[in-house]
C-alpha cells in the first residue's frame, strides 16, 4: 500500500510510524514544512521524504502565527505536484491544524487526519476561526484518528464523526525491565521537555518536601530532557536547598530511554496537560511505578493504586504523600511495577498498535475500491 504522510519529519512520534509501517510492507512518501536533518530516514526501505525547507524566527511571535501560516499554503503546490508523482493509495495528515488543513485543501481522497494534542486543546481556543477551519478539515476527512479516547471526545466537540483508536505505544522488547544498577540511593525520576506544561516545578517541590521527611535517607531526583525552563528550575531547585540532591541529565536520545527508566525507582510526571501519557506507559513497560498528576491522558493510561498512583494537578504535597508511600514500602515499587508491565503488554504493545494503524488503511482502501 502506497501511503503519502503530511508530517513533522523531526518529530519522533513521525520517526517511529514511518519506519515500522515501511517495515510492514507500506511503501511511504513523506512531507515535511520545517527545515530539518532527514537523515534518520535515509537507511528505510520504501521510504522518500521531502522537506520543503520553511524556516522560522523563533523570537517572533508575529512572524510564526501571521506570516508563517502564509507560508503554509505556499507549500500546496508543491504538496499536490508530489500527490500526483507519487500516486498513494491514501493520504494521512499528523496533526490537525497544520498538516490536517494542508491535506484538507489537496481535496485528496481516501484522507485521514490523526489528531496530536493540541490541535484539538488549544488551537480552537484561539479564536473563532481556528475553530472553524478545525470544524472544516475534520469534515473533509474519511476518517479520523486520535491516540487516546480522551483526545477522542475533547474532538468530539468539532465533529460527529467517529473516531478510531491508534494508541502511541512502545517497543516492549526495548523497554522492559532490566537490573537496578546503584547504591541503594532511592531515585525519583521525570522524562519530558522542560516548560512550564509539564509541572516540574511541582515535581521540585514535592522533592524538598520528601527530603525534609527523610533526612537520613539518601535520595535523588533525576530530571531528564532540555528546554526553555532548565535555569529557571534549577535555580528552583538551588532555592529550595534541594540542588545537591537534583541532578539535570539533559536530552537523552530515545534509544537510551529504557537505561533510563530503569535507573528510577519511581517516574513522576505532574503535567497540567496530557493527551496521551506517553512517558508513563514507558516507565511502566520498563516495570517503574509512576506517580502521575489527573491530567486525561495519565488517567487514561494509569491504573491508579494497581500500576502506580494519580495526584491532583497543581499539588506538590499530594505528589509527595505519593511518593512517600514508595518510600515507605518499597515492595511497592515492586508489586506496582509488575503490574504496569502487565498494563502495557495489554493495551500499549507498539507492535499491537501498528497493526491497528495498518488496519484502518486496509479497511479505508477496501471501502473505497
């Protein structure tokens, strides 16, 4: 099946779809808006990617939403002379209110759109217009695709049309369980951007509150990732004597992941927003308890008490009870992570997911020959 993919070439969600549909015999044809490297791309078997080479100044913020989104609908030429080259049995847009346009505007058929985040929480949010182009590439889609059913309803709100279950899972053969390496240092883990988002500032704070209960316990916090908040928290982390204590990795290549989470004795992730709880199906296919906060995508994807447990969003003391009950009994860590490990093989095997994904197509290419 011949597949034409409207896509963020960096993105790794766009990385791991592209290479194990071409691994599962889909021959795929790429695009991309932003200037980036595509070398990931080059060893795949049945693959071609084009990068229509928009770059962007990030210190403007009028350029970005006024003049960039001119640029968008530059591309669409080109967008349709590559349609027409590459001659797909289906087009699939990945996130709605870019690429999900883009592709609503080729008038191609079969067309599907899967929905990321927040193209569906905070793009209709500003303003009426946004809401109706929404409205206006989900109503020119044959089918729409969300990797959470708590995405699927938030889209729901733009739509009547159902909407098929694609979950972004992981690789369980890469992340699974491995021996805990250290000295007995009881490790509280975060992987995620560092932005405001995503809470680790609680996580921080929930931290200097577990250390002031367990002085004698040796303790560390192991943030993982880079972004725009990285001196504002570690001058966080500095304030709240907590430093010493709080070590910042940096980006960590995804094929490090698992070392990772196997590094932690709990994952914690206190996001105000979550689509889909990614980092937390990781953790737990890794066999590590989660704390997570009450965002919809942690509540979908966490049996709370069974494979971890969910706090409130916005409450570093309730994080910390969490995290102390861990501390606490540690069989926990154990028995809880068991249980996430389960908890994924079920619902979150990657492999599982693809063949999903592969199904739709099937079943959209029949319905339309």
């Amino acid at each position: 099946m011949k597949v034409f993919i409207l896509s963020d070439i960096h993105s790794t969600h766009t990385k791991r779809w592209v290479k194990s549909l071409s691994e599962n015999r889909c021959e795929i044809f790429l695009f991309g808006l932003l200037d980036c490297d595509a070398s990931f791309y080059a060893d795949l078997k049945n693959v071609t990617v084009y990068n229509y080479g928009f770059t962007f100044n990030k210190n403007s913020r009028l350029y970005r939403w006024v003049f960039g989104k001119m640029l968008y609908f530059k591309s669409l030429k080109k967008i349709k002379e590559k349609i027409r080259e590459f001659q797909p049995d289906i087009l699939h847009a990945h996130y709605a209110s870019s690429y999900g346009l883009l592709g609503a505007l080729t008038k191609f058929h079969p067309y599907i759109v899967s929905v990321w985040g927040s193209d569906v929480y905070s793009y209709p949010q500003l303003g009426s217009i946004y809401r109706r182009l929404l409205e206006y590439t989900f109503k020119k889609a044959d089918l729409l695709l969300s990797t959470s059913h708590c995405m699927a309803r938030e889209t729901n709100k733009y739509t009547n049309k159902e909407i098929g279950i694609t979950p972004f899972g992981v690789d369980t053969e890469r992340f699974k369980p491995s021996q805990k390496e250290g000295d007995g240092t009881f490790v509280i883990g975060n992987v995620k951007t560092l932005s405001d988002n995503y809470g680790i500032d609680l996580l921080i704070r929930a931290f200097a509150i577990v250390c002031a209960k367990n002085p004698d316990k040796p303790l560390k916090l192991r943030i993982v990732g880079d972004g725009p908040d990285k001196t504002k928290l570690q001058e966080l982390s500095r304030s709240l004597g907590v430093d010493g204590r709080t070590e910042f990795v940096g980006f960590v290549d995804n094929r490090r992941l698992p070392e990772i989470y196997n590094s932690f004795d709990v994952s914690v992730s206190l996001s105000y927003k979550e689509s889909f709880g990614v980092v937390a199906v990781e953790a737990m296919a890794c066999g590590c308890p989660v704390v997570t906060s009450d965002a919809d995508g942690f509540r979908e994807v966490v049996a709370d008490g069974v494979t971890g447990f969910i706090v409130p969003k916005g409450n570093p003391e309730a994080a910390a009870g969490a995290i102390q009950r861990f501390i606490n009994t540690p069989e926990l860590c154990h028995t809880m992570g068991a249980a996430g490990r389960e908890r994924v093989l079920e619902l979150y095997n990657w492999n599982d997911n693809v063949r999903s994904m592969i199904g739709y197509y099937n079943q959209l290419y029949n319905k339309n020959n």
